[in-house]
C-alpha cells in the first residue's frame, strides 16, 4: 500500500536442509507511480494547444505495448496523456523523442485495444525521431494518448504537441427579429 514501511528480512534454505542466520532488516516505503504512468494517472492537456517536454521515458514502465497497434509494435517504456475534447475537430497529434517512438490513441481505459482510434506514422528514423497523427474528436470524449519507445534499452527525453480541436464559432450578425 502507498506511504505504508514494510520491512523485511532474509534466510537462505541450504541445500544440506540447514538454513542461515537472518540477514539484517531493510525497509522501503512505495511510493505512488509517476503522473503519466497509466490512463488512470496520466499528464493531462487541459486546453489546446498544449506541449510538454519530458526527460527521461526510462523512468516508465510499458503498461500498453502489448495491446495497443503500431507500426512495427513497441517493447519500450510508455507515457500517458489525456485530453478531453472541448468540442468536435481534429486534433493533430505530434511526438518528438531522442529515442524511436510509438505514438497511438485510445477512448476507454478498460479497453485501450478495443477503443483505439489512431495511430503515428513512424515516418522519421533518426533523432529527432517524429510519430504524429490526426484523430476527428468528439466534444466530451476523454483521449488518451501513448507515446512508447520502441526498444526496452530506449532512454531520453521527448516532446508531446497537440492541437487543433473545434473550431472557433464564426461571429453571428443578427438581421432581423
């Protein structure tokens, strides 16, 4: 459990049935996963347009590389964003990274592979390496967005780009009453 210190300590079982002493009490307290880790947590795009940079996709886990489609797939660590789309449009989606990237986009946290809407490209093969993709979004729909790394050895930094949306309302003149 979160904040709660759980201590420990250790015996070895031989194998003429004997068993060594104790090793000396460690202690650790978890700590809560990382902003981003999963749809449950993730970074959240409040408006458009929004850019976050991150430095380090090493201090994630992969949470969605075995379910979601891309390209070539991905074994990498992956980090999460959500937006909630403030009104119907497309929103484009960019990634650059320092490290090979999956970019793709899902609707249900349940069901990420049954609710994924989009894809990136993979066009780019060298740093900056760029997966971006356009999604029609719905006004009220909550997005989530997963940028993973290709390899499970990536490490570096990247920066997430979304926007477009709804488009502004055109100004009405009133004609008659």
């Amino acid at each position: 459990t979160n904040g709660t210190e759980y201590c420990y300590t250790v015996t070895q079982n031989m194998e003429d049935g004997s068993v060594s002493g104790e090793s000396d009490q460690a202690c650790a307290t978890p700590e809560a996963p990382l902003s981003g880790e999963t749809c449950a947590d993730p970074f959240v795009a409040a408006a458009l347009p929004y850019t976050d940079t991150g430095t380090a996709i090493e201090g994630f886990m992969n949470d969605y590389g075995s379910v979601l489609v891309t390209p070539y797939g991905y074994s990498g660590p992956d980090v999460v964003y959500s937006y909630t789309a403030s009104g119907d449009g497309d929103v484009t989606i960019s990634c650059g990274a320092d490290f090979d990237n999956a970019l793709a986009v899902f609707t249900d946290c349940a069901d990420p592979a049954g609710s994924q809407v989009g894809t990136g490209t993979d066009g780019n093969w060298s740093i900056p390496y760029t997966e971006s993709v356009t999604v029609a979004m719905t006004s009220g729909v909550t997005y989530y967005i997963v940028n993973g790394a290709y390899n499970s050895t990536d490490i570096g930094g990247w920066t997430m780009d979304i926007s477009g949306g709804a488009a502004p309302m055109a100004d009405l003149e009133v004609t008659s009453m």
